[in-house]
C-alpha cells in the first residue's frame, strides 16, 4: 500500500515538471532591437559598379556614398542594395530610386521600436567644364506666329559653368527685323546628364530686351551631346512666342578666327563686264558694266569667290543686277559680312593707234603720221616738224606696224638727241610724246611748254586707265636744261604715262607743259609707277587716285588729258636720245554719274 503511495506521489511530481516546461516554450522572450546593423551595394552586382564608395551610416541615421561622376539619375535609380537589420527586426522602404532620399523604417522585434534611417542623395557633380561649358558655333533661327523671322543666321553662344550642376548661357547681339534686342544672358540653367551621356539644361528666367520690347520671360530648353548642342528659347512677349532654335558645335578654341574675302570675280571674265570687281576696304565689293549691258546678262554672272582657310560663305542671292550680300564664317564662328554692289554703268574712252592720218613735208618742215582722231590726240610730232630747218629730219614719233599688241598698229615714240644742233630755238633733247589734247604753234618757238595744250571735255567719273607698252632707254643720258651748258648724266632714262583729270571752268581753259604736274586745278591721277625698262609689252591697270580734298563733282566741267613721253623729264629736256616708248590699246574706264 505505501510502496502505492509513493509511485501515485512520483508521477505527480512528473506531471507538475512536464506542465511547467511547457509552459515556459509557450511563452518566449522577443526581441526589442530595431537597429540597421548595415547598408552597402555589393560591387559584384553590375548596377552597382557606379559607387565608389560604400555607404557609411552616421550618428544621426543618415546613410551616405559617393558615385563616379558620370553617374546619372537613371543609374542611381538601379542600384541594389544590401541591407541587415537587428535579429529578429524587419524593415521597409519608402522606395527604391536612389536618385531621391530613400526612408528605411526598421521595427524591432517584439514591434515595441521603430528607428527611421535616411538614405541621402550622393552628390553628383557633372564634368560639366570638360563636356558642356565652351564656345559653340552654329545656326540660329527665329520664328513667331509661324513667320520665320531669321533663317540659318550664323551665330555663336557661349556656355559657362556656374555653382553646382548649373550653366550661364550667353547669347550676344541678338536681332531680327532689323531691330537690336541686345544680349540674351541665361543664369543658373539647371543640367542633368541621362544614361546615354546626353546632358540637358533647363531654366526659366525674366529679361529685358532692347528697341521697345522691354520685359520678357524666357524659358530654356537644350541639349549638349558629345559636343553638338541644341538650344531652345520661348521668349514670352505680350501675350505671344517668340520661339528661338540654336544648333551648334563647340569649338576647340585652336580655330582660325579669319573670316576674309580673299577674291572675288566672274567665272569666264564675261566681255560686257567693263571694270572687274575690287574688294574695298569698307568690305563693299564694285564693279562695272558696259553702258548696253542688260538685267538678264547681270543675272547670268556666275561668282568665283576666295575665303580664308577654314572659313566657309554664304550668299543671300545669286542676281547681281541688285545688291547682293555675302557672309564670311570663320572656323571659330567670327562672321565678316561683304556686299557686291549694283554696277556702276561705265563708259570707256579708247585710243587703239590703229588708225593713223599722214602730214605731208616741205621745204620747211618734215613730214610725220599723227594718231586718230586728230581732234583728241596730239603729239610733238607737230612741233619737231620744223626743226628740219635747222638739219633735223629724225621724228620723235612713228606708226608701229610690225610690233604691236592687237589690231593693225601702235604708236612708237622716240627720243631725239638734238644736242649737236641745240640753240635757243632747238632744245638739245625732244621727247617723243603723245597726248589727249592739242599742239598750239603759235608759240612753239617762244614757250616750249605751253605749246602743249593738254585735255579733253571729259564728263565721267574717271576709274581706271588701262593699257600696253614696252620701253627701251637710251644708252646716253643728257641734261640739256641749259641750252648754253648740256652735259651727259650717268643715269637710266625712264618712260612715262598718266592720265590726269583737271577742272576746266570754261571751255578754251587747259593745262600745259608748265603746270600738269602740279596745278591746284589737277583733281585725280592714274599714273604709272615703273618707268624702267620693259623688253615685252607689258599691261598697266591703273585706279585714278584723288588728289587731298578732291571729290568728283557731276556739276562742275573737267578735262581729261592722256600724256605719255618716251622721257620721264623731257619737259625739262632731260632724257636719252634713242629712248623708244611703244603705247597700246589704251582705255580710261569712267562712270556715268548724274547730276
């Protein structure tokens, strides 16, 4: 019966264990630690490969990382990360684009803690002095209302970094219509680069623009891709868009900033084209026509057009009947503007010597060919007839047949040496001479010099004088100013031509031997420069060159005189005897102007 007893004790004493042990597995201890042990991106992890350094979790449950700095947004948008929290604990986040703050809340496990960690936008700092800032050169276009007010104007901006992710862009002289708005400066555009390495900028700004248009709102829109830039600007005004489209390229900074016209002229030197054109200084380009020549024969010219190196041009239109404009665009965008001018109408004067009219001699004087027409031309031919009474039968001038430069003759002038039969009416040197004008014997024999009587009516604007010759000194050079003492010089004969324009305020007025050179009535010169000997026919195109103070005036009464001279200083009888000068095909080149 005890031995009962104590085994009904024992196995109630087990019951009472077995009880207590399962009730102490029904009821477990939670934990109550809510910590973010740790927060990395495992590098192994391809979209991972832009960190560089991993994210550190600070005192105040802030997580920070660094990125290279080609990372984009769209790159930190796919990064994964690691995350291990306390045991037990979990975690949620507010996302998982790490181009914005990302929340991590993490509870503790028995849900009594909640701790909150913040991970924080990485810096990203755009290479943007390397890939985007920089000149550019490009194209500019402006449209309002569906009116294209510029087209494919040449143009240049400038971007520069500001503070941050953040560019100033610079647009100088803006214009359309004729009106000047001034500079377009934008500040502070935001930028952004995306994955495929294209950096946008955006902003939206006030302004001020000039001639009337006064305050604006801009916004800005563009791209820069590997160099190549697209810019566009809504210029908001009254109530209306002016929309403003750039397209450029950015420039190296070692691009030749010359934007010169180096030549311009006609394919095939068309015949009717009567002064080739001429590129002025004030970046004009003239030229002129024959007085017949027709619209439709200005409108079939075909430009042969020089740049420099690097530069590229443009034309606005191809109808040189009117003005046309060329732009010159340097390499590093620089823009030069020249403008061929209408022609001007011109009206030529010839002297072809083909035609020639023979003088008869006498017993008192040498017979001698004077050029046509002889109301225009005169020579010393006429004067130097006479010396035949004092042994002289040589001519200071000839009909060239056998050498000329075109049609059926030119004209030889030569230099006599009368030395040996010089007195007070026989100068020891004569000239061969030539001359638009006329020979006054009258007082030949008493003033030498104003027997010439130089000058035409001429009432053009003169341009050009255009000629031949060819030019042989003598070997013997003498100075016969002092008839009673003539001595030899060891010096070169030299050649003179030039044409001279002059007032003449009345008809029978002219200039002579005496003052040609150096009248104050004398307006423009076109005179030759080398004298010197030339053993080939040699061409001359000469601009008339207007003297200090001069201007034509359509008004006034001119003459024109064409003095050639096979002695440079014959009019003071000094020269080589023997010096022979063959003249050409001569041609002044004038302007019609009205009055």
């Amino acid at each position: 019966m005890k031995k009962d007893f104590f085994k009904t004790m024992l196995l109630m004493l087990c019951a009472v264990f077995t009880f207590t042990a399962c009730s102490d597995d029904d009821d477990p201890i939670l934990g109550s630690e809510a910590a973010m042990i740790s927060f990395s991106f495992d590098p192994s992890v391809a979209a991972n490969s832009i960190v560089t350094s991993q994210p550190v979790i600070g005192s105040d449950n802030s997580i920070t990382y660094t990125v290279s700095e080609q990372a984009t947004e769209a790159q930190l948008a796919t990064l994964v990360p690691t995350v291990v929290v306390s045991a037990g604990a979990t975690y949620t986040a507010s996302g998982s684009d790490f181009s914005k703050e990302v929340t991590y809340k993490v509870v503790s496990e028995d849900g009594q803690t909640t701790t909150q960690y913040v991970v924080k936008v990485p810096g990203l700092t755009y290479p943007i002095e390397e890939q985007v800032a920089g000149t550019y050169k490009g194209l500019l276009n402006v449209e309002m209302l569906g009116n294209s007010l510029v087209v494919d104007e040449p143009k240049n901006i400038t971007v520069t970094k500001n503070k941050g992710n953040a560019v100033d862009l610079l647009l100088t002289d803006f214009s359309f219509q004729g009106m000047p708005l001034g500079d377009i400066q934008l500040d502070s555009l935001t930028v952004t680069l995306d994955d495929k390495g294209v950096y946008t900028f955006t902003g939206n700004q006030g302004l001020t623009l000039g001639s009337g248009v006064g305050d604006c709102t801009v916004e800005t829109e563009g791209t820069v891709d590997k160099g190549a830039v697209t810019a566009k600007l809504a210029i908001l005004w009254m109530q209306q868009t002016i929309n403003v489209t750039y397209t450029g390229e950015r420039l190296t900074g070692d691009e030749s900033g010359e934007a010169k016209m180096t030549a311009f002229s006609f394919t095939g030197n068309p015949s009717f084209v009567a002064q080739q054109p001429v590129i002025n200084d004030d970046n004009t380009i003239t030229f002129g026509v024959s007085e017949s020549t027709t619209d439709e024969q200005l409108k079939s010219l075909q430009a042969t057009v020089e740049v420099s190196a690097g530069a590229t041009y443009k034309a606005d239109g191809t109808d040189f009947s009117k003005d046309v404009t060329y732009t010159v665009v340097a390499e590093n965008g620089t823009v030069a503007t020249y403008v061929v001018k209408a022609p001007a109408r011109m009206a030529s004067l010839k002297y072809s010597f083909d035609e020639w009219e023979s003088v008869a001699g006498s017993f008192l004087s040498n017979a001698y060919d004077k050029p046509k027409p002889t109301n225009e031309l005169a020579s010393s031919a006429e004067g130097a007839g006479m010396l035949k009474l004092f042994g002289v039968t040589d001519m200071p001038i000839y009909k060239s047949t056998d050498d000329k430069v075109a049609g059926a003759a030119a004209a030889r002038l030569v230099t006599m040496d009368t030395s040996a039969q010089a007195n007070s009416l026989v100068p020891a040197i004569t000239s061969g001479s030539v001359f638009t004008g006329w020979f006054d014997m009258s007082v030949a024999t008493t003033d030498k010099l104003s027997s010439t009587r130089f000058g035409i009516a001429y009432d053009k604007k003169p341009l050009r004088f255009k000629g031949y010759y060819k030019y042989t000194p003598g070997k013997t050079f003498i100075d016969g100013t002092d008839v009673e003492n003539i001595v030899t010089k060891d010096q070169t004969d030299e050649c003179a031509i030039q044409a001279v324009l002059y007032e003449a305020e009345t008809d029978d007025f002219t200039l002579t031997g005496h003052d040609i050179n150096n009248s104050d009535k004398r307006v423009a010169v076109a005179a030759l420069s080398d004298g010197s000997a030339k053993a080939a026919w040699t061409s001359f195109d000469i601009p008339f060159t207007w003297l200090e103070g001069k201007t034509y005036d359509p008004a006034k009464k001119y003459k024109l005189a064409i003095v050639c001279s096979s002695s440079k200083e014959g009019d003071l009888f000094k020269g080589a005897g023997g010096s022979t000068l063959l003249i050409d095909e001569f041609e002044v080149v004038g302007e019609a102007v009205a009055k």
